[in-house]
C-alpha cells in the first residue's frame, strides 16, 4: 500500500500529525518517541523517513498509532475528537436495545405487512 504525501489539506499537515503522536506518547506512556514506536510494533527507521519525507503512516499504522495512544486517527490528523467518541459502545448498544424494545410507529408498520 502507498503512503499518502500531504503538505496542508484543510486543517490538517503531516507535522502535526507527528507533534501529536510525540506529545501523547510522552504524556500517556511515559516513553520516548522511539520506544513508543518500537511498542507499536514498527519500524522506527520507517517511521522516521516518512516524518522527515512528509508523508503519514498508512491506515492500518495510523490506526495502530492511535489504539495504542487511546485516541482516534481523526485527533492525530486534524487535533479534534469525532463528535461521537464520547459514546461509549455500551451506549450504542442500548441504543440498539431500546429501539428493539420501543419501536417507532414506521417500524411497526413495516413489521404487519
């Protein structure tokens, strides 16, 4: 998989995207950029080369990044939390429950016919 080259698109620029990993990997794990990225399982030449060449990690390292910082792929890029990241899947999942148990009217109409 290509990496993906961005210089400035809306908000968001690839440095920030490294200040932040840096900032968290410091302030969340207690660890210096190197073994963080060590932690992560990746290549820290690899990581470094792609900093320093302006591109970001692929999707699947991004995300990896952010599990491992208890954040969102979306906060690394563009600084902000998903509106709905505060919801926890225990929420979802009684929100699924509830409209089992209390279906609206439409519902209940599709289900008689």
């Amino acid at each position: 998989m290509e990496h993906i080259k961005i210089q400035k698109l809306a908000k968001i620029t690839y440095m920030d995207f490294y200040a932040r990993v840096k900032e968290l990997a410091r302030k969340t794990r207690k660890l210096s950029l190197q073994d963080f990225i060590y932690s992560v399982g990746l290549n820290h030449a690899s990581y470094y080369s792609l900093q320093r060449d302006g591109n970001l990690p692929r999707a699947d390292e991004a995300m990896a990044i952010a599990q491992a910082l208890g954040t969102t792929v979306e906060y690394l890029l563009m600084g902000t939390e998903p509106e709905n990241s505060k919801k926890s899947i225990l929420d979802d999942f009684q929100e699924v429950i509830d409209r089992h148990r209390n279906p609206s009217n439409s519902q209940r109409v599709a289900r008689k016919n």
